[in-house]
C-alpha cells in the first residue's frame, strides 16, 4: 500500500514540475494566460506546495495588470506576496497595482502614498523616480500649491540624472506630467495618449 501511494505522490510531482517549467516558459515569452494556465495545473497536482501557490498567484495577477484589470492584479499579488512575503518582484507588483486601482478611483492620495512605496520596492530607480512626478502634479492641480509643481518637475529632473530610459515613452511621461501642470487638470497616461492620437500605442510604463 505505502508503495503505491509512492508511485502515485512520484507520478504527481513529475506532472507538477512539467506543468510548472511549461508555465514558466510561458511567462518568459510573454504568454501569461498560458503561464497562469500551467501553473493551475501544477497546483491542481501539488496543491501542498506553496512555491506553486505563490507563482500561481503571481502568474493571475500578472494576467490581470497586462490586461487592464488592476483590481484583479492587486488581489492576485497581494495573495502572492502571502505568500512570499520577502518577494521584491512581489513588492514591487502591489505597488504598481496599488498605484492603478487608487488612480482609477480618484483617490490621489492613496496614488501619492502607493507611488512613494513604489520608490521604496525599486530601490529609488530613475524609472520610480519618475512616477513621482504625476502623483505630485495631482496634488499641484488639486491644492494650487505652487511647492507641488515644483517637486514634479524636480523628479523629472532627478529621473534623468538618474538615467530614466531614453525611449519613447519615458519622454512621453515628462509630456503628460507638463501637460498636467500647464493646464492644471488631471488626466490618465492613457487618455493622454488619446488626446495626442496615440491611444491605441501600449505603455509598460509606471505612469
């Protein structure tokens, strides 16, 4: 009996770990439905393994965000950082999402306080930096405060000092941020894009 339940555990760790390198492979090339697809089916196998919940979790969540669903993203990576609560991807995801979701509910504060986090997880990069900038330029539309505008622009300037990414979009950042401050409205990135034509363009930004 002890013998059969061995072969049987054996045979359910290889589908497993097969089901978990197809979903990494997946996700490697960019195919994240797939990825969450493959990793269901190893936790289906395994449901004990943690390391399988955490990525599986990871894999929706990332599923979610590509798609525009930054609710569904936040809850999946929230999930994923349970478990692995030391995960700086994972961090660095529930920032972005938090940043999304607080955003879309005009909640500008909760976008200010998740874009200082986001500066935190990414180790102050250029490109975290960066986002900074509009969440300063929110509040500069919404108190007048002239000391807001200038901490956006001077984030702008940090960013490139710092070396943001010198393509397409990060440029089109430091336009949507100015633009913002100029006329003292706010607007998404994306809508942006569709006030200048170029709506239909994707961004991986963290605008």
């Amino acid at each position: 009996m002890l013998a059969v339940f061995g072969t049987y555990r054996s045979i359910r760790h290889a589908k497993a770990i097969h089901a978990y390198t197809r979903g990494v492979t997946a996700f490697r090339n960019g195919d994240y439905p797939k990825a969450a697809e493959n990793l269901d089916m190893a936790i289906n196998w395994m449901p004990e393994d943690a390391n399988f919940q955490d990525l599986g979790a990871y894999y929706r969540g990332y599923e979610c965000y590509s798609n525009r669903d930054a609710k569904g993203a936040l809850l999946w990576f929230q999930k994923s950082l349970k478990f692995n609560p030391e995960s700086p991807e994972t961090a660095l995801m529930v920032c972005l999402a938090q940043r999304k979701v607080a955003f879309e509910a005009k909640d500008y504060e909760g976008y200010f306080r998740a874009s200082e986090a986001l500066v935190e997880a990414d180790n102050h990069s250029a490109e975290s930096v960066q986002a900074m900038a509009p969440a300063w330029a929110c509040r500069y539309v919404i108190s007048g405060n002239a000391e807001y505008r200038l901490k956006a622009l001077a984030c702008l300037k940090e960013a490139r000092e710092l070396g943001v990414s010198e393509e397409e979009d990060a440029s089109w950042v430091e336009s949507w941020v100015n633009l913002m401050l100029n006329r003292k409205i706010i607007l998404s990135f994306q809508d942006y894009w569709y006030s200048i034509g170029k709506g239909s363009q994707d961004s991986e930004t963290f605008g």
